[in-house]
C-alpha cells in the first residue's frame, strides 16, 4: 500500500481515508480478513454464528488493518485536528473518535499517541447473512522513530522514540518475561528469528520480526508480525499472525486471525479466519475454521472439525464434519467428509461422502458421486452415480454450462520494518556531568553543569589530616584539583594536594572511611553504596557490585551489576532526590554522607530555581554500554546479575544478558552492533517490567539520538511505529 500523508483538513482527511479504503478494495470484495468469533456452546450452533457473522466481522478487521497502516505514514500534527469520520467504502465505515497524548513528560519529546477508531462493516437488513458488527480499535502510534522528534532538550541531543523491547539479532528466550501494567506498549521487535519457548511470556502486545517465529510453552502473544515463517506449537496462541512466509500450527494453539502471503498448514488448532495467498492444507482432525480464503488450494485430508466458508481459486479437497460449509472454487472439488450447504465450482466435483448430501451444487464439469447422498444442482457436464438406484441426485446436466468464479486477488502483507536507533556511548560524552578517566595512572574526573562545582577536570585523591581542622575520614574519592606528586597508588588514587573547595567527594562509601572505586586492566568496579546524583560516563568497561545509584550509567565498554544492585535513572528519581539530595528509601546513609552531596545537583535536570525538573531524554536511561571509535565498535555487553533492580531503560550496544531475577523497569535494547558477535541473543533469568505507576518525569521510549541525528518533525517521515493494543465489539 502506498503511504499517504494525513493533510490537515478534515474535509481532505476524509477523502484520502476514502482512497486509502478503496486502493484496499479488493480486499472487501474479495477477502474475509481477521475476525474474532466467540464461541457458543453447541457445534452446530458455533458453526451456524461463524457462518453468519465472521464476514461482518473479517471486514471491521481488514478495515482496522487500514487504520493501522494509515497511522503509520500519518502526519500526527494534522490528525490531532479533529475526529474524522469516514465513510462510502463499500460497506466499510471508520470513525476516528479520539486522539491523546499517552506518555510523555514536561515538555516531553517523543510522545506516545493513543488514537481510537470505530470500523463498522455490514448492514442491519434482519438477515442472517448481512449481519453488521463494530469493532473499536486502541491504537498506540509512536512517531519517528528514527530520526530526532524536533523537541529541544537541555542535552542539546535531538531524541527518538523506541519500543518497550528491542534486540537487533535473532532471540532465543528460555527464561522468562512479564510485563505488568502499560501492557499496550509492550512490543517485542526483533531483527532476526525468534524463538520463544520453554519460557514464560505475560503482557507481551506484539511480536515484529524480520525473520522467522516461534512460538510455545503455553505463550500467548496478541499480535505477531513476521517476515519469515511463523509456527504455533503446544498451547501456546496468537489472536493475530501476519506473515509474509508461511504458517504452521501445531498441537492445540488456537490463534484468532491468520494472514500469509504463503501457505497456512494446520497439525492442530483452530482458527477463526484464514487468509493465505499461497495453498492451506488440514492434515490433522478436530480442527476448525471460520473462514478460509486463499489464492490457492485448500487440502483439508483430517476428520472431524470443519469450515464454515472455503474460497479457493485452486481446488478444494475436504474431508471435515460439518455439513453447513460453503465451498467455493476456481478448479476442482473432492468432498471426503460431509456433504456442505453449497458447492460453487469451475471444474469437476467428485463426491466421496458417506451420508453428507449436498443443499447447492453449481459446478461447470462433471460430477462423480460415489454413494447414496442427496445432491441437487446444476452442471456443466456429465453425471456419474456409482451407486445406480441412488435416487436423491436432482442434478441438471446442461451442456455449455459455465461457472464464472471470481477471482481471487489478496493483497500481500507489507513487510515488518524495524527501525535501529545507533548506541554510541561516545556520542553522550559532552552530556555526561562526570566523565571517569584513567590517564597516566591516576583517575580523572571532567565535572560538568554540577551546581557549586566548577566545570573542570579533576582527580580522585584521599583527603588528609591537614585538612577540615585536622579530621581524617579516609575517603579516597575526594575530589581534587592537583595530587601530591608521586602519591598516586595502582588503583589510580593519590593524596589530594589541592581539594575542590569546598570539599567534595563523589562517593557515599559502604561507611564514612571508605571508598567506592576501583580501576584495574579498563574495568572500573564500583562498591560503595552510592555516587553523586547526575549521568556518569566511563571509558571502558564498568561492573556494580551492589549500591543503590541515582544515575544515568554510560560505559565505552561492557557493564555488568551484581550483588544487591539498584539504579533509578534521574528522570525515574524526580526533583527531590536529585536535586534536593533527598534520601530513598532503601539507601541507608549516615547524617555525615548525606550532607556530602548537599547543593550538589545537576543543573541539566534541575530548575531550582522553580523547583522544576528539566526535560532531559538521557535521564531515561539507566545502563547503557559500548561505543565506536574510528568507525568500529567495541564494548556493548549488559550482564544483568540476579537480584538486581532497574529503573530505566537498558541500552546494550551488543547484547543483553540477565540471569536469576531481575527487575527492569524501562526498555530494553540489544543493539547487535558488533558485527563479528554471531550469537543469538539467550535470556534465560526471569526479567519483570512493571510499568504500573511510573513517575511523570519518566518516558522510557525516549532516549537521546546517538547517530544520524536530524532534527525531523515528528511523523513528518512516515516511520510512524503504530500498533494494535486493544478491540472490544460493540
């Protein structure tokens, strides 16, 4: 489908809905898309309501697929100026009834939009087969998701916007992901194949792959996008599959809507509608089927279960149990099974039943029928009754009698697209307050936009006795203007010369005396209970080994936490812990450590003043890991250790890895930018996202953009992430 800018009157509006809708049609005439049928509670009951109400339905879906790629290449500017109501599309109507804001901060750039739509298809006539059903549609449209959003942050770094869960190589997941709360926006992208079993997925919106998907251990997943193949096993279940290769359902999945621009094969299951522009093939019994419609054939071999509707332009085969099945095909048919309603072919029919009869015979060959079921209708060619005194055969046989099958004509899928937002440590460099550097043997410290702290560089170095009356408190991460020659020891550290004034340190240490760093081979190690409140940046690899930070984490190298671990980004902390040095709950302090950082507050996040906080995207981030230098990447691996608790969003240059139990409150992203890492992406911890209640300075989908930065209106490209996140029938 071509994109279309959404133009800004609502008059226009209308009319590029309206051609957007018709560009569609051949699905309307021809397809019966993506519709939900609930279940009732006799067989024949069920199959009766799927026949009646699943093309109604199939077409609010196709509609409410339109929608979603509308909203895709829509300028959000000009939707946000009113409802629009479309209408005139054969028997399709959309209604946009509300546009809001979902997440954003203060002056927050990339805002989430929720857009819900009202599609409406059918006619009330008072018969069964023109039924009318509403379907409403919640949307979540993200805009430009790959350039900068045009919103001006303090950082001076334009911003994008990603999704809850992102990882740029293929996905093994064995442990275990559970999303609480804000489950709408919990979109799985992969540039690669997945694979989700032996594990537990919860709260999981969608799954956008470029490859193929997998899918089981009982999973349930409300939308999966593929580029690839997608298989179904075990109990595992999808309302929605779009792919562009092909479909398998194995064991007893029941996955709603299925659409395939290759072939649809069921070993199991059920579906309520198929659409397959390649062939769907029933080996298995006991499956059933609302709707299937296909460009090719349908070789429905398993017993028991059954259709409701079969349109083919191939040939059919069925061999199902229900006998209130509309078949419709472009080439032959071979009924094995029992007899449907109505029988509508171009070719020949050979009919196999054992007490099946047929209601509607229209065929333009022969008909062969082997046993003693009733058939009545019309056809082209000659008549065989193998059975001679089967007298229930009412056919007509009229030679040059045609049957004229429409065409079928689908409309393939479009591919999934997944934008890559670079991580590039050294591109949050100039952002950072505190830069940790190891040159010529000691630790270096580049302070900037500290509130009471020169912009500057400094060294960590111990304080000693002549100083603050003669008191001693041992800290070593003081820090200081000038070290006392030859004092610095091989952790980097010597003996201030020269204090900052007044004096600071930039550690609250596991006790009054004692420190928090370490440098050892490019590996700074961290064991204090906490540092100074801003984003710290480190040049080369940064392992936690437990604290309670208040922080933005950025390493050229790796990073990986351990022990008792606990960071909260600064725009998840808010005003009074950054700024106002205020204690949370969970960090003990003593009086003395407490005061160390008082009037130390970052001035990029923190309007004192007002008492304000400032709009700044890398405050969304919590860990993020790896950089280029010279055009090449090193560094990017997060090894998330067991027990630890992140609030913020994870930017893993490479790959993430948790293990154990781990708390990420953010979005996660593994970036696979070293391209001689071939390994799939293993998650085998248990990872909990809680999205319920987050604070309003906090916008995890917002991060800084890091590479190929422009400063775009948002939307104005067409790169729109949009998503289904809820439908209800009216």
């Amino acid at each position: 489908m071509r994109r279309a800018t959404l133009p800004a009157s609502p008059s226009r509006q209308r009319g590029v809905m309206n051609l957007l809708l018709v560009l569609l049609v051949g699905l309307a005439m021809t397809v019966t898309t993506m519709g939900v049928v609930h279940s009732v509670r006799s067989s024949q009951e069920g199959q009766l309501s799927l026949h009646s109400i699943t093309p109604a339905q199939g077409s609010t879906w196709m509609g409410a697929e339109v929608v979603r790629r509308y909203l895709a290449a829509a300028d959000m500017s000009a939707l946000k100026s009113g409802d629009l109501k479309i209408s005139g599309c054969d028997g399709i109507a959309v209604s946009i009834l509300n546009v809001k804001p979902t997440s954003s901060t203060s002056g927050a750039s990339g805002t989430t939009y929720q857009v819900v739509a009202n599609i409406t298809a059918g006619a009330a006539t008072g018969t069964p087969a023109a039924s009318k059903a509403i379907l409403q549609v919640v949307y979540n449209v993200t805009p430009n998701a790959t350039k900068g959003t045009g919103a001006s942050n303090s950082n001076g770094n334009a911003s994008v916007n990603i999704n809850t869960l992102n990882f740029y190589k293929d996905l093994n997941l064995t442990g275990g992901i559970t999303v609480l709360g804000g489950a709408q926006n919990a979109n799985l992208n992969v540039m690669g194949n997945v694979t989700l079993d032996n594990a537990t997925v919860t709260g999981v919106n969608s799954i956008r792959s470029t490859g193929n998907v997998t899918i089981g251990s009982g999973i349930h997943v409300n939308q999966v996008y593929a580029n690839g193949d997608v298989t179904v096993t075990g109990a595992a279940s999808a309302d929605l599959i779009n792919a562009q290769g092909n479909v398998v359902i194995d064991g007893g999945a029941k996955p709603f809507v299925i659409q395939s621009n290759g072939s649809v094969t069921f070993n199991g299951g059920s579906a309520t509608t198929v659409t397959a522009i390649g062939d769907v093939d029933v080996p298995a019994g006991g499956v059933n089927i609302g709707t299937i419609t296909t460009e090719g054939n349908v070789n429905w071999t398993g017993t028991g279960g059954g259709v409701s509707t079969i349109q083919a332009n191939g040939n059919v085969t069925y061999a199902g149990s229900n006998n209130h099945t509309s078949i419709t095909a472009g080439g032959n048919v071979m009924l094995t099974g029992a007899g449907p309603d109505s029988v509508v072919a171009a070719g020949n029919v050979v009919d196999s039943t054992s007490g099946g009869d047929i209601g509607s015979l229209k065929a333009g060959g022969d008909l062969d029928v082997k046993g003693y079921d009733s058939v009545t209708g019309t056809i082209g060619g000659k008549l065989t009754k193998e059975q001679f005194w089967n007298l229930k055969v009412h056919v007509t046989e009229q030679p040059g009698y045609t049957v004229t099958v429409p065409t079928i004509k689908i409309t393939p899928l479009p591919p999934v697209t997944i934008d890559h937002p670079a991580i590039d440590a050294y591109a949050l460099q100039s952002v950072a307050n505190y830069q940790f550097k190891f040159v010529n043997g000691a630790i270096q410290v580049i302070v900037s936009n500290i509130a009471n702290i020169a912009n500057g560089t400094y060294y960590l170095g111990r304080y000693p006795p002549s100083f603050a009356s003669g008191s001693y408190r041992g800290y070593e991460d003081f820090l200081c203007t000038k070290l006392v020659p030859n004092s610095v020891g091989t952790d980097g550290i010597g003996q201030c010369q020269q204090p900052v004034s007044p004096a600071n340190t930039v550690c609250q240490g596991q006790s009054e005396e004692n420190g928090c760093f370490s440098y050892s081979n490019g590996v700074w190690t961290l064991s204090g209970k906490s540092l100074a409140r801003g984003v710290l940046w480190f040049e080369g690899d940064l392992a936690f080994n437990g604290g309670y930070y208040l922080d933005t984490a950025i390493a050229t190298g790796n990073i990986s936490t351990g022990g008792a671990f606990r960071i909260d980004a600064p725009n998840f902390a808010g005003y009074d812990e950054i700024c106002a040095n205020a204690t949370p709950s969970g960090l003990q302090l003593s009086a003395t450590q407490k005061a160390d950082f008082d009037g130390m507050y970052p001035t990029n996040f923190c309007d004192t003043k007002n008492k304000q906080w400032i709009d700044n995207s890398v405050g969304n981030i919590a860990l993020l890991a790896g950089g280029y230098v010279n055009g090449a990447f090193s560094g990017g691996n997060i090894n998330v250790g067991a027990s630890s608790v992140i609030n913020g969003s994870v930017m893993a240059g490479n790959v993430l890895n948790t293990g154990g139990s781990t708390t990420i409150n953010g979005s996660i992203t593994s970036a696979a930018q070293n391209k001689n890492d071939n390994s799939p992406v293993s998650l085998s911890g248990a990872t909990l996202m809680d999205m319920r209640q987050l604070p309003g300075t906090y916008n995890p989908g917002s991060v800084p953009c890091m590479q190929g930065c422009t400063d775009a209106k948002a939307g104005s490209n067409g790169s729109n992430t949009s998503t289904i996140t809820w439908t209800r029938y009216l």
